[in-house]
C-alpha cells in the first residue's frame, strides 16, 4: 500500500483539471464520480509507446506531467498514480494497493501485481456511512454494498481485486 506522496503545485494540479475539462471542487461522492468519469473520457490508456522504443516510469508525478501537460496517458499504474496524485491535492484520502486484473478462470500468481487500485475512503453517504471506497480508472462505477466500497472496473471483459482483502473486493461478471 502506498499513501501517495506527491504533491502538485496548483499550476500542475489545474492543467489537469483543464486536460479533464472540470474546476477544483471540495471532496464529494459526486465531484470523485465525474473525475473518475472524465479521467475515463479523456484520458487513453495506452501502450504504443513500449512498442516504438519510449521508456517511461511509473512515478506519479511524472505521469501527471504526461497526461496535464503532454496530453498522453498511459497503463494502470500511470493512470492510478497521477489521478491517485491529483485527488490527492484536492483533498481525497487516497491510497494505493496492489491487484490484479484477470480472466474468467480467477486470479492466479500470474495476475498478482499487475495493477495497481486506488482506494478513497472519508467520503460517507446514506448508503455508505464509514466513507469507505475503492476507485481506478474505468468504465464502470457503482457502489457494492457486499463490501461497502466504491468499485470501478477497467473492463467488461475481466475482473478486477485488490490485495487488501480479494475475498470481498472481487469484482466478477462485469
């Protein structure tokens, strides 16, 4: 687990925003559901760079700098590393864990390690007052109340756990 380290400076922190098409908002389930959907939106997943030679690193801040400052994107652990960094500098309690994205036939050693989820906690609702949640990029958002959190999936195709606890943040059928 990590607690993301990295501060923005609001000029970084609002290029982002702009790249995202949104104002700075305070903490809120409604302000992190439209980050999360224009993150989605806007920001590509994308792995064409590995193939034309480019090496990139996975520190956070750096990936910030691509996506609000170069328009580019990047996989998961670019993805949840800038967007955990800036919901981090609006005031989100975030986090980061290891997980697994996998295939019908379960998670297995292979899949262990190979994403990384952001989870988002201290944001309480009627329906979920400890304010505990998960988020990371992806097409789908909803509140699971099998283990009270906010879940979001990368794909249809494939499920997705975190290593905090794969027994009830098991995300199948999606």
């Amino acid at each position: 687990m990590w607690i993301s380290p990295v501060p923005l400076d609001v000029e970084l922190r609002d290029a982002y925003l702009r790249r995202l098409g949104l104002d700075a908002e305070p903490p809120s389930v409604e302000a992190l559901q439209q980050l999360h959907r224009r993150q989605v939106e806007r920001v590509p997943y994308e792995t064409m760079w590995i193939h034309a030679g480019e090496a990139w690193g996975i520190d956070p801040l750096e990936s910030v700098k691509r996506v609000a400052r170069h328009g580019r994107g990047g996989y998961c652990y670019h993805l949840n590393g800038a967007l955990g960094a800036l919901l981090r500098s609006l005031g989100y309690a975030v986090s980061g864990h290891v997980g697994g994205v996998h295939g019908p036939a379960g998670p297995d050693a292979e899949s262990a390690g190979n994403h990384l989820v952001l989870m988002i906690s201290d944001l309480p609702t009627d329906e979920n007052p400890s304010g505990s949640g998960m988020s990371m990029p992806g097409s789908v958002m909803r509140y699971t109340r099998r283990c009270r959190c906010w879940q979001a999936c990368t794909s249809r195709s494939r499920s997705v756990w975190c290593s905090t606890n794969p027994k009830t943040a098991t995300v199948s059928g999606i």
